[in-house]
C-alpha cells in the first residue's frame, strides 16, 4: 500500500505550516545522508492507515542551485515518495506555479495546494481552480494552511490520491539544444516554463501589471535609515514581550528547586541515605528540572514572537536591510533577528535561528550567536569590574568588551564559515518580500507549544548529564571548597591557569561561567569568601549563601590583582554562553560534532584572549 | 540600461539577464525572465534593488542587479 508522500514548495508558499498541522507531534528531525541539510520525517494516521509525510527543504526551483536542490530533485525522481504535494501562494500565482513547471520533467503523481486562499481574496483575486485542474491533469485544492477546517479535505483528498494517482497531463515544452547547462539554455528554458505556466493561468486568473502602491507601513519599514531603526525597535520590543511571556513559566521553574530543595534533604537525611545522593536528589535533580523548563520557557516566548513576525512578513524586511552588513560575514539578512536577541538570552538567540535558509546558515549564525554577551553577563561585568575599577574605567571594560564581539564575530566566521557556508554557495539575496498577513494566532501558538515541549525533553537529558558531571567535581562531603575535586585539580594545574592570567579561584570562577553566567558571583563568593560551597553556589540552591559585594569586594582585591581581574572578567564573557544554551544549539542543529567544535573554539578562544589581556594590563596596571 | 539605474516608480521591461548559469538559474526561478514588465519600487544606495514583478515585491542584491538590463517605458 502507498503511503509515502511529500511536501514540496517555495519558501513562503506555508509549506512547514502543512506539515507541523498534519504530523503535530510526530516528527522527526534527521540529516540527509552526507549532506548538511536538515530532513524532517513525520506521519500521521487517518482512517486507520498511518501516512508517512517528507517535509522536502523549501527552494525557488528544482535546477540543482543548492544542495537542498539536488536533494529534493533526487528524492522525487529516485520514487521516495509515492505522491508529492505540491504547495503555491495563490496570492502570487504566476511566479509561484513555477515550482509546478520545474516538478513536470520529474513525471510523477501529484496533488496541487493553492494556499493563502484567504490573502488571494484579500487582494480581489479569483481563481477558477476547476479549470486549473483539468488543464494541468491533477487534483487542484483551495486550501488555508493557517486554519485547521481545511485539513480533512486534505487528508481525504492525499488517501485518495495514493490509491489512485493522477500526474500533470501538460508539461512544459523545452527548448532542444547541445548545451544544456549554459547561462543561455538556462534562461530559453526559464522562459519557456513561466510562457507554459501563462498558458495554464489563461482565464483562471488574471495576472496583469498593476501599479504597485507602497504601503505606509513598508515606506517607513523599508527606508535605509529609519528602517534599521524600527528594525531595531521591533526586535527589542518582540524580544521584550518573548521575556513576558516566559516570565510566569520561569518563575514557576525557579519554584521547584526553592521547594524541593529542604524537603528532599530532609526526608533522604532522615532515612539514613548517604550525603552524595541527598545531594544529586535534593540539589542537581530539582535544578536540572529547573533549567529545562526555564529553557523551554525561553524556547515557547522566542517562537512565539518570530512565528508571529514571520507570519506577519517582518523578517523578510529586517533580512532586507541587514542583508549588506551581514553579508560579510557570511550571513544572511535574516541573521540579523537572533544576533540582536542574543543580547538578551543566548538561548532564545540560538532558537531565532529557525527562520535561516539552511543548515549550514543556521550552524553558522547559532556559532556567530554565541560571541554575543547576554543579559546576564551584562549583569555580573559592572559588579566585578566596579570593584577593582573606578566607573569610567569600568565604561571602558564594556566598551572594549563590545568592539571585541565584532573581532570575535568575525573571526567565528573566517573559522567556520568556510566549511558551513562555502564560498560557491554565497550568493547575494535574491528573495521575496511576502506581503503583510494577518497572524493566525492559534496556528502560530500551537508550533510554539510544541517547539517547547519537544526542547524540554529533549533537554532533560543533556542537562542531566553535564549538571552532573558539574556536581562530581564541585561535591565536597564537608562543605568546604577545599574538599572538592575542584579544587584539588584547580589548585593543582594553577601553574598552567596563571599562564592564561588565572589563578585557581578565578579559574573556578572561569568554569563556572561555562556552566551558567548567573553561577559566577556565587561561586567566587565561595572561593573567595568561603562562604557557602560551590556546588549549593552554582545551582541556586536553597542553600547557598546570599553575595554580599562589598565583602566579596574586600575578599577578591586581597587576592587578586587588577590585571587578572580584567582578565578573569574577558575569559567568562567570551567563554561558552551555557550549559543550556550548548544543550539548546546541539538540540537545535542536531550534530554533536559541530556543537563540540565550536564550543571547543570559544573555551580556547577565551583563555588565550585571556591569557594576551592579562600580560599586556600587567605591564601597565 | 541597468536595473541599478533604474528610478523609483518607474516602470520597464527585462532585457538581458548577464552573468552564468548558477545566476541565470536563480534569478529566473523567482521569475526574473527576459521580457517581464516590472516595477522598480526602491532603489537605495548600498541596498538591495526592490523591483515589483509578477505580482511579488522581489529583493535583488546590487551586484547581481547590476547584471541585469532593462529597458524603462
């Protein structure tokens, strides 16, 4: 029985918004073998036969331009798929049936989606689809991807298909020459295809040039200076309201390791159970619950808000004024919406990242991503830095730590760009800027939801296993930090760490910074202090020990000079974000080899900025 | 002349579409043919050209503009 189908379209054409309505939850994510391309495989059951959909990587064409091209192209053609569905914005017609007349040469059964149905109508377009269907030979459908009354006609109309298949009756005719890859027989075939898709479109729609008004919004939008202004506005405004949503959910994170804290110790204590499991249960299991909700939290407000401003045709606007600065990097336009949220949470920045084109854009701009400071960081530099710097020279850390994003982020790219984003395959943006669309709210909420539920557990797990790893080196039986592995091996390596300009308490400093940027006051108020131990430190337990600054202060200026201060203060800002947002990008890219390697590139990169920062300030300071 | 020569507002038709294949395949498959009336809506320095073709607002970056010629009503 044939049960096999997949989704093809442009982008824009709704195609990932037919797919998450059919699979829901039942999806899966993969790489095409040997290629850095995503594959999405999901299924869903209708009148008891569960139906197999390939959400094929969206492209303008099927000429081989691109990886994901060729990849699509094969899959049809090698039969992978026992129908192919078809997506074009019935909005924009002509242009977008083009898609239909590069699937002709591959002769295989298929169905025909018109979407945005809604928007046609918006703009005054009718369209005869009957007659589109018996011209072209296969079932036509009207359909609103955004709205889920449609789907059952769908779903009844893809079963029946697969039973009974029907391919296009009309194909467009090819220009015959020798030379078939030229710039010229490109452009005759081109030509040829839009001349065939005319003569489809004769009488089903009316396609002529109208004078294309602006509208205000887009003169403002669109506008080289105050554009990348409201750009700029609209980002921080959405990455705002991505913070309110994720409030509640985060305070409800931040409640559980508050209230299973005591009572776990408690109850473990009292049955007798030995101190290491009282304190994976009561401290690192709460915590890792923590994390992943407050994560999934994050991930849930992020989507939430680019699903709508990608819904609504922002991003393509934001892509098009980015686009030449981003460029040099690499990157595309688009880059430009995670980038700026990464100022406020590495995590939602890495989940942005969902709106690039490809895999290897993606990888590239969640690396790019890291080398932002967030919030946090934005929280601890002026405290540590206040205490061994007067304010001016303090606004001097921040500016230095600025102009070295823009050295680090550039320097991410000439590292990894190379092999992530080859050379042959920047070209320049040639896109569509779809026009403003109404939000469909439910839809847009629903694939947050499940964006969110899917990191939390996919989460659970990493989180589990590094906090854990965490707790093997930072556990101490008595309470005192010199009791722990940590500290044996950090005072033990500390002739190396003083190399990089660290001694052992900034460099423990240093490593919790890997772990949560949040941890590191506590845990230097726990190696320099003596306060509390790093373990209740770093994880915010109930039993950690408030920071007082000013004792701190006195406590970190005893010990540490000016010179390693600024160091330390280099080192943990450009060291990896944290263990949730490392489990976020390995979530999000799905390769464990490039989430290593890069995070491999930010540790190194840190201790030798490190390292170089703290010989030349002590040769002034 | 050139598309990146184009003025805002002003109507026209495609003429020559340069550069090689990888090009010629891009800019055709989002419907840039020769022989296609478009409108340019904005062209800003340092920006990429915005052209109104076959009912779709359509992003070209210069250099690539710069390949394509065209012939303004």
């Amino acid at each position: 029985m044939k049960t096999r189908i997949a989704l093809l379209g442009q982008p824009n054409s709704g195609k990932s918004t037919v797919y998450n309505a059919l699979t829901g939850s039942r999806q899966h994510v993969g790489n095409w073998p040997g290629k850095t391309v995503e594959k999405n495989d999901g299924y869903y059951t209708y009148k008891g036969t569960r139906y197999t959909v390939t959400d094929l990587p969206g492209s303008y064409g099927l000429s081989g331009n691109s990886d994901e091209e060729v990849i699509t192209a094969e899959f049809i053609k090698l039969g992978l798929a026992d129908l192919v569905c078809i997506l074009v914005d019935a909005s924009q017609l002509e242009r977008s049936m083009y898609m239909v007349a590069e699937f002709a040469a591959l002769d295989k059964p298929a169905v025909l989606l018109l979407n945005m149905m809604d928007v046609a109508a918006s703009q005054n377009k009718e369209i005869d689809h009957e007659l589109l269907e018996r011209r072209l030979g296969i079932p036509v459908l009207p359909f609103i991807a955004a709205e889920s009354r449609g789907y059952d006609a769908l779903r009844e109309l893809l079963a029946r298909e697969l039973e009974a298949p029907h391919k296009l009756s009309s194909v467009p005719e090819l220009p015959k020459g020798e030379d078939r890859g030229s710039a010229d027989a490109v452009r005759a075939e081109s030509e040829a295809k839009f001349r065939w898709i005319r003569r489809m479109l004769e009488g089903v729609t009316r396609s002529e040039q109208k004078k294309y008004e602006m509208s205000k919004r887009d003169r403002r939008l669109l506008s080289p200076v105050w554009g990348k202004l409201a750009c700029f506005g609209t980002i921080l405004l959405g990455f705002l309201a991505a913070m309110v949503i994720c409030f509640p959910l985060m305070g409800i994170g931040a409640m559980i390791p508050q209230l299973l804290n005591r009572p776990i110790a408690d109850l473990l204590t009292s049955l007798n159970v030995h101190p290491w499991l009282v304190s994976i249960f009561s401290i690192i299991l709460p915590n890792t619950l923590y994390f992943c909700v407050a994560m999934s939290g994050f991930v849930f407000g992020v989507n939430l808000v680019f699903g709508y401003l990608e819904e609504i045709g922002f991003l393509a606007r934001a892509a098009y004024q980015f686009d030449n600065l981003l460029s040099g990097l690499g990157l595309q336009g688009k880059a430009i919406c995670p980038i700026l949220m990464g100022f406020g949470c590495t995590i939602g920045g890495t989940c942005g990242t969902r709106v690039m084109d490809n895999w290897g854009q993606r990888m590239l701009t969640m690396a790019v991503v890291w080398a932002v400071p967030c919030a946090s960081i934005w929280t601890i530099i002026p405290v540590i830095s206040s205490m061994f710097f007067t304010p001016l020279q303090t606004l001097l850390v921040v500016v230095g730590i600025l102009l070295y994003v823009m050295v680090l982020m550039t320097a991410v790219s000439k590292v990894f760009g190379r092999t992530l984003v080859p050379e042959n395959a920047r070209s320049g943006m040639i896109m569509e800027l779809p026009p403003y669309h109404r939000p469909h709210w439910k839809h847009i909420a629903k694939e947050a939801l499940l964006k969110a539920f899917d990191i939390f557990k996919r989460a659970l797990r990493t989180v589990t296993l590094i906090s854990l790893l965490f707790w093997v080196f930072s556990y101490s039986g008595t309470g005192n930090v010199a009791d722990s592995l940590l500290y044996k091996i950090g005072t033990a390596i500390e002739p190396v760490t003083r190399i990089f300009g660290l001694g052992w308490r900034t460099f423990m400093g240093f490593l919790s910074s890997a772990f949560a940027k949040e941890a590191v006051l506590g845990v230097l108020n726990a190696v320099f202090v003596g306060n509390g131990t790093v373990l209740d430190a770093t994880f915010r337990s109930a039993f950690s020990v408030a920071t007082d600054n000013a004792v701190l202060g006195r406590a970190m200026t005893d010990v540490v000079g000016k010179a390693e201060a600024l160091a330390f203060m280099c080192a943990c800002t450009f060291n990896i974000p944290c263990v949730m947002a490392l489990s976020t990008t390995y979530r999000e890219s799905h390769s464990l080899k490039w989430t290593a390697r890069i995070a491999a590139f930010y540790i190194c990169g840190a201790l030798i900025l490190s390292c170089i920062v703290y010989h030349i300030a002590a040769l002034f300071l | 002349m050139k598309l990146t020569d184009t003025k805002p507002d002003s109507c026209g038709v495609i003429r020559r579409i340069g550069g090689d294949a990888h090009l010629a395949k891009r800019i055709t498959a989002i419907g840039l043919t020769e022989g296609t009336e478009f409108q340019t809506v904005r062209n800003d320095r340092k920006m990429p050209v915005l052209i109104y073709l076959r009912e779709t607002l359509i992003a070209v970056n210069r250099t690539d503009a710069e390949r394509i010629e065209v012939e303004t009503a």
